[in-house]
C-alpha cells in the first residue's frame, strides 16, 4: 500500500522561478530517498509557505524521511514544521484518475 506524506512550513522565499533554479540540486537528491515515488512541491507566497505531497512505498519510509527532512529543515532556521502521514484508498484514487501505482 501506498502512502502520503504533506508537509509545509513557514518559508520567506524564494518563490516561483527563483525556487526552481536554487531548489534543484535538492530536488534531484530526493529522487534518491528510500521509498519515495514521486513529489509534488506546493508554494504560497502570499502567506509565505512552502512544502510539499510526497508518495512513498510504505508508511515506514514517509515515516524515516519525515524525520530526516524536519531535522534538514531546522538546520536551515524553518521551525514549525508540519508533517501528516495518510494511508491511499486505492480503489477510490483509481476512479479519479490518481497518479498512485
């Protein structure tokens, strides 16, 4: 079964393009991350807040790079850092076309 993780946190930026340019070394590191299928990364700029919906093989690795990834990000000064782990109702994502394998 599939698993997925949301996170978000407070962000000042950057935002947009500028994200994109300086975010995709790490970007590229995270498709190396035991478990992790895909990741969508999420912005809001006017409320300055950032994150991302990860699908991951098994609750166990969202779990492992929840942990790590919170710790990354406090090292960068983001606190208040929220992660929900959900189970996928696979039969109910299928008829709405999700991208879940």
């Amino acid at each position: 079964m599939a698993y997925i993780l949301q996170v978000d946190f407070k962000m000042d930026g950057p935002y947009g393009e500028d994200m994109a340019q300086q975010f995709a070394e790490l970007a590229a590191s995270i498709n190396e991350e035991p478990g992790m299928i895909w990741k969508i990364w999420t912005e809001n700029e006017p409320a300055k807040e950032a994150g991302g919906i990860y699908l991951f093989h098994s609750k166990e690795t969202a779990e492992n790079y929840l942990d790590m990834h919170a710790k990354r990000l406090a090292s960068f000064g983001i606190t208040d850092i929220r992660g929900k782990i959900f189970e996928i109702n696979e039969a109910l994502t299928a008829i709405n076309q999700g991208p879940v394998p």
